[in-house]
C-alpha cells in the first residue's frame, strides 16, 4: 500500500468514527428532531437507561453530560494529529469495549434483545444486539486505523486534547443546564365534565297496591332470598392521590400525556369522541409533561373537549408513567383499582374500541383484583 493510499483510507477511517460518536452525542440531545429539547432527550436518557443501570437521581444528571460531553470530544479530537495513536485512538477503543460489556451484560440479564440502547438516545433507537454489531464493528476500524498510522508521532500539544475535551462537557452542562426539583403546586382545574342524565325514569303502568301485610312478608322473603352483589370494586388507594384528590373515587380514565406529541394528541381525540357517546363514561384526569407546556390550549382544541389536569416536570413525569412505559398512557381506574394501562405506540398502544368494551362490562365481569 503506497503513502498516499495509506493516507487516504487513514482518512476515511477517522471520518467515519469520528460521525459515529458525533451523531452519538447529537442524538442524546435530541427527541425525534435536531437539537429540539437538548433538557428533555437528556433527562428521557438518564430515566430510560441509566435509571436501571442504578444511577441515582442525584448523580445522573451530571454523568449524562459529561459523557455525552466526552463521546463529542472523542468525535473531533478523531479529527485532529495530537496524541492521536499513543492516546485517542486507545481511549476511544477502550470507551468501545466499556459500551459493549455493559450491553453484553444488559442482553444477558434480561435474556433477550429487546429494547432500546439509548446509544443514539430517542432519535435512532437501536437493540442490544446491534449496538454490540456497531461498535465491534468500530474497535475493528480503530484498530485498522492505529496500524495505519506513523508509529513515531511528532511531539503534540496535549492542551489541544483538555481544551475540547472541557469546552464540550461545558457546551454540553450550558445547552441543557441541570435543572432543580420544582415543588409541585396544585394544577388548574379547566373544563367540566358531561352532566349527569338525571332524567327521572317513568312508573310502569298498572301498579298494583298490595296490602301492607302482604308487602312486608314479600320484601323479607326477598331480602332473606336475594344474594348480596357487589357493583363496585372495594377503594383502593392507587398512588395518584397527590395529583387529584378525587382520583380513587368512582371511575377514571387517568392519562400521561405530552403537549407536542401527536400520538398523545390523537388518544386525547379519541377520548372525547367515546365520551360523547357514554353519558356514563368515566371523568378524566390528565398528567401533563412539562415539555411544551404552551402547546396545551392547542392540544385541548385539537382533542375537542378540555379536561382537568397537572403539569409535572420531566423526570418525575417518567417515573409516575412506570418504568419501561412510553406515552401516550391511559389508565382505567375503578375506586382506585387499576384494570387496564395503555402505553405507548406498539403492541400495547390505547385502543378506543378495546377500552369501550371494558368500560361496558359490570364489576362482576372484570378481573378479580
């Protein structure tokens, strides 16, 4: 291989690494487009995989960043002569083998290939699997490129390397600032739900007057005869208490939504057009992300109809809608019973007719809780 060929694929080696680390980055500062809501892909990352990895609260905030803040560096310091075979390529190598042992481990335990592995955060999911495809794939390169390169480095300026190295974990700490627990404050209630029918139902023609004796004997006989059935689920307390006081009374339809998701919007849409048609259908109560919080009248507008609600920060957003869990979610509760949880957009995703069906159906034909 002559010097010029070498050079080339030397080039094309490090171009390559170096997108795959910078999109990397850029897609864990991301949701579904571009640098929108560099807080919200961030916070949704810490929640999603290092929650279950065991971070805690307090320290993920600050390990996110800084690693999406070295995963940037690696991406441009691949670009540049400094300390590249003697230090970068080995450093980057070595973050490689950490990503595919943990993902190795994580694809062990949970025994399948299932999932997202938050290596491109929310913007490119990706299995296990592939992940580990994709940065052996990486090691492979990286090695092929140490062979490439001179073995005597000229003498470099290792400021070069603490300077990006600290200027994009700042960068990263600046774009999406770590922000402090807000205290929950009670939510305005906007909106009504339906009247009740209280239309009176008639008498049936023909009532017969039987003598008081006879009326007395007839209604022991019954109350001695007649089982006791219950028509409604013993109260429980479901959790939610802290967000509306009402919510383990009677029948509710307890929904996680975001303001700017479509998928959120359509499931609120769908909502009103079931209620429009059961005068008996349960009130609903909606716990709202605080991401796009300006979007909500908007968001009411397009559903149709306007419902109370609470606006919850990002994180502690994610944890009430449950671990694993996506939006939209819709919870059917029952005097604080829960019989069903829709989440998501796949496989378990909030189905209008599916819900109509159950909410048809009398306690004694619902699932013994």
């Amino acid at each position: 291989m002559t010097a010029s060929t070498k050079n080339y694929t030397a080039w094309t080696l490090r171009i390559i690494v170096s997108l795959l680390f910078i999109v990397s980055a850029v897609a864990k500062l991301s949701k579904s487009e571009l640098f929108d809501s560099p807080y919200f892909a961030i916070s949704t990352f810490e929640v999603k995989q290092l929650y279950p990895m065991g971070f805690s609260e307090s320290f993920a905030p600050y390990f996110s960043r800084i690693l999406i803040g070295i995963e940037l560096a690696l991406g441009f310091l691949l670009l540049q002569k400094n300390f590249l075979r003697r230090f970068i390529i080995p450093v980057t190598t070595l973050l490689l083998l950490v990503f595919v042992g943990h993902l190795t481990y994580v694809t062990f335990i949970s025994g399948g290939n299932t999932g997202n592995c938050g290596c491109f955060g929310e913007l490119l999911p990706m299995t296990p699997i592939e992940a580990i495809i994709k940065n052996v794939v990486a090691i492979a390169l990286l090695a092929w490129l140490y062979l490439l390169l001179p073995k005597i480095e000229p003498k470099g300026n290792f400021w070069i390397l603490t300077t990006v190295l600290f200027a994009t974990i700042l960068g990263i700490f600046m774009l999406a600032p770590i922000q402090p627990k807000a205290v929950e404050m009670p939510a305005p209630v906007i909106g009504s739900e339906l009247p009740a029918d209280t239309t009176a139902l008639p008498e049936p023609a023909g009532k017969i007057e039987l003598p008081e004796a006879v009326g007395k004997a007839a209604d022991t006989v019954k109350k001695a005869e007649a089982p006791k059935i219950q028509d409604a689920p013993s109260p429980h307390q479901s959790g939610y208490k802290s967000y509306f006081a009402d919510i383990d009374k009677g029948r509710k339809l307890l929904c996680f939504l975001v303001p700017g998701c479509d998928h959120c919007r359509d499931a609120a849409k769908e909502i009103t057009e079931l209620r429009k048609k059961d005068k008996n259908f349960p009130e609903v109560r909606i716990i709202f992300m605080d991401e796009e919080a300006d979007l909500i009248p908007e968001f009411f507008k397009y559903a149709g109809a306007e419902y109370p609600y609470k606006i919850i920060g990002v994180i502690p957003f994610w944890n009430v809608l449950g671990s694993g869990k996506d939006t939209p979610g819709v919870k059917y509760l029952w005097n604080g019973n829960e019989y069903k949880y829709y989440w998501g957009i796949t496989d378990n995703k909030f189905n209008p007719a599916d819900l109509e069906k159950l909410l048809s159906k009398p306690f004694s034909a619902l699932p013994k809780k």
